[in-house]
C-alpha cells in the first residue's frame, strides 16, 4: 500500500521553505521517497 502526501515545506525545512515537495511511503518495504518537485529525488531509509 502506498500512502502519497502532498504540500508545500515551511521554514522549519532549512532550504526548502515554499518548496512544494511530495511524499511517499510503502510500508512494504519501508522505503521513503521525498521528492522535491524541482526535479530533485531523495530517497531515505
């Protein structure tokens, strides 16, 4: 299952305050994507 949040960062994101930024997370594997609607994808586990 793949749960999807969507908004916009504030400034307690240093460097990401009004980025508009996606989250998803697949409790299948516990993976963690953010990605940064500017084209820039991180992956944290």
């Amino acid at each position: 299952m793949t749960k999807e949040f969507t908004g916009v960062s504030t400034a307690a994101s240093p460097g990401f305050a009004g980025t508009i930024w996606r989250v998803k997370y697949r409790n299948a594997d516990g993976e963690i994507r953010l990605e940064v609607l500017q084209g820039t994808l991180f992956t944290l586990f």
